[in-house]
C-alpha cells in the first residue's frame, strides 16, 4: 500500500488530520514523524510511489548549537530529498509560513526554503499570493504550485455554546465586557506587545474593554506579555495546551480576535474564529486584503501608519461593533463555504494515481 509519510507528523494537531481523510478513504496509509533524525531515516525507507509530504520546517532547527550545525543538516537533507526523488518518491512541500517563525537562523531558513523549492515536485499552498510574498527570498517554481486552501474547522470542534454560556463556563468575565481575544499558541511574533498597549488605550474611552489570553505560551512570550501588561485592563489568562472544549470555550467568549502578527502568511486562528463566529481584525498585509478583502468579519489595521499601537486600536474598536450580529454571522458563513472535507478531496486530487 502506498504511504503519504507527514513531516512533522503532529497527531494532535487538526489541520493534519482534516487534510488527509480523503486519502486515507482512498487507500493511502498516513504516517509521519516529527525529528529531523528519524526524516533522515524515513526517506531511506520510502519506496517508489510512497510521498513525503513536509508541512513546517521548525523540527529541522530543533536544538541546534549554531548556525553551521544548521548548515549541515539542511545538506544532508538536500542530498537525501534528492536521493528519494532518484527512487520515485514523490516530495510535497506545503508552504505555511514565509519562513520558520522566531527563527534565529534567518539566512539559513532561507537557504532550507529554496532546497524545498528545488527538491520538491509539488508545492501547496494556501494563500493566493504566496509565490508572490516568498519572491522576496526565494522562487517557488509555477509549474509545481498548486493551491489548497486552509479549510475552517467546522465539524472538528463543536459548535460556539454562545458568548455568554461560554463566559459562565470561565466565570470571570462579566457578560457585558469587550473581549479582544487570542486563543492558541501564544508566541512573541504574534504582536502581543502592541495588543497590550492598544488595549490600554481603548480601555482609556471604554472601561468595559478587557483582554483574553489562552493557549500554549512559550517563555520569550510570557516575558513580552508582563512586560506590556496595561494597568487599567483586566487580561482573563489561560497559560498552557487547551483541550478541545477548551478551545471553543475560550474563543468562543471573544467579541474579536485581534491578530497583529508580525509575520503573517497563513493563519489557522482566523479560520478558528470563523468557525466559531467571532470577527477578526488583522494586518493589511496586501496578500491579506487580496485574500480576504471583502470579508464583512475582518478588519485591517493600517501596517504602514505611524503608530502600529494607535492603527490596532482604531481596527479593535471598528471590529468590536456587534452590528447586530452581522459580523458573527457573515463569519461563520465563510466558515461553512469550505470544510474539512472540502480540502481533503482537493488535496486527494493532487495525488498520483
């Protein structure tokens, strides 16, 4: 039977198990690892016809002393990916991030994307405008691109118990406050710092705006967030991995995400909060505003403004307009107009047959 060999092969992680389940309907058996060792290892046990299928390059890094170290790895796997190829192993490459975020190894990362370019003989992507963000720093070659969308995660997590159920199942925030919420990984490129302030300075005209903080927060972040911690706004924190009913529970108490990402190709979090039906606000990146422009549930901050902090605001404040629901509604029906199965089958299409 042939595989789809996933790298890095999360199992708990929900885009990776919604992408493959038209596939495995089909027959292919899915399976992964997750060390860059053990990818050495599993692209010398792949056969002709099996595919390794590369998601996010972070695990390539993982524990490097320095940046030669780094050097030599991405070598070994540039030669290794050519020798599986020589085999007729066919090589995915889904391009989620520009590059690896918070990496230390800026050329480095860089050099590893163009080896993906090379070596791979399909590239997915989500965005549109991908090949045009990356060209900055490396080409993703037209003839291997093909699109796949990120689907919304409807039918993975159960349905928004509403706001104010969910803000009972906390119990600590009053139902008639302004959330602005991030609800998963808590990372320093995610912006957190200006978020704070621009919170501070919203809570200045309005005293019932507060923030949330939920999900997996790694150390460089927490430090970002005490250090930015406005004194005036009350911050509901949850610091650590979420189970899925904490997932919903805690989105779901939003009026708004807030996603000031300094860094943004793709974003799992949008399609979380479109699930759940709470509005978004995030960077006028110009991939953004082509993407998702005439979307009725997302605002735009000005990037190129003087103040971030004042743009974010000012973004915050048009988003936490209820509209009498028209936002929460024209969200989830974004959500609705492609599913998990949706982008199993256009995946499955792009697989030998």
């Amino acid at each position: 039977m042939a595989r789809i060999s996933v790298f890095p092969y999360w199992t708990t992680n929900p885009y990776l198990n919604m992408l493959y389940m038209e596939a495995r309907s089909q027959g292919w058996r899915v399976d992964g690892k997750w060390r860059y060792h053990e990818l050495l290892n599993e692209l010398k046990a792949l056969e002709a016809g099996d595919i390794l299928h590369i998601h996010w390059t972070s695990p390539v890094a993982e524990n490097v002393k320095n940046a030669a170290e780094l050097r030599s790895r991405i070598a070994r796997l540039d030669g290794a990916l050519s020798d599986a190829r020589s085999r007729g192993v066919e090589v995915f490459w889904t391009v989620h991030n520009t590059i690896s975020h918070d990496t230390g190894y800026h050329a480095e990362e860089v050099e590893l994307a163009k080896v993906l370019a090379r070596r791979s003989s399909r590239i997915i992507v989500l965005n549109s405008q991908t090949a045009e963000v990356v060209s900055e720093y490396y080409e993703l070659p037209a003839e291997k691109v093909s699109r796949v969308r990120h689907a919304s995660y409807q039918g993975v997590y159960e349905p928004s118990p509403g706001r104010r159920a969910a803000r009972r199942r906390i119990g600590t925030i009053p139902p008639g406050d302004l959330v602005i919420g991030i609800v998963g990984g808590i990372r320093p490129y995610k912006g957190l710092g200006d978020l704070l302030r621009a919170a501070g300075l919203l809570a200045e005209r309005n005293p019932r705006v507060s923030m949330l903080l939920a999900g997996g927060t790694t150390a460089d972040a927490m430090a970002e967030i005490e250090a930015a911690m406005p004194g005036n706004v009350t911050v509901h924190r949850r610091h650590g991995q979420l189970t899925d009913e904490e997932v919903v529970t805690w989105a779901s108490a939003c009026d708004l995400f807030a996603l000031p990402y300094t860094r943004i190709l793709n974003s799992g979090s949008m399609l979380l909060a479109a699930t759940l039906g709470v509005p978004c606000v995030v960077p006028g990146e110009p991939h953004l505003l082509a993407e998702y422009g005439d979307e009725q549930w997302i605002e735009f901050f000005d990037i190129e403004a003087t103040s971030r902090v004042d743009a974010l605001a000012e973004a915050i404040e048009r988003g936490l307009d209820r509209q009498n629901g028209a936002r929460a509604r024209a969200a989830e029906q974004f959500a609705a107009s492609y599913t998990m199965h949706d982008m199993s089958v256009d995946f499955a299409e792009l697989l030998p047959r």
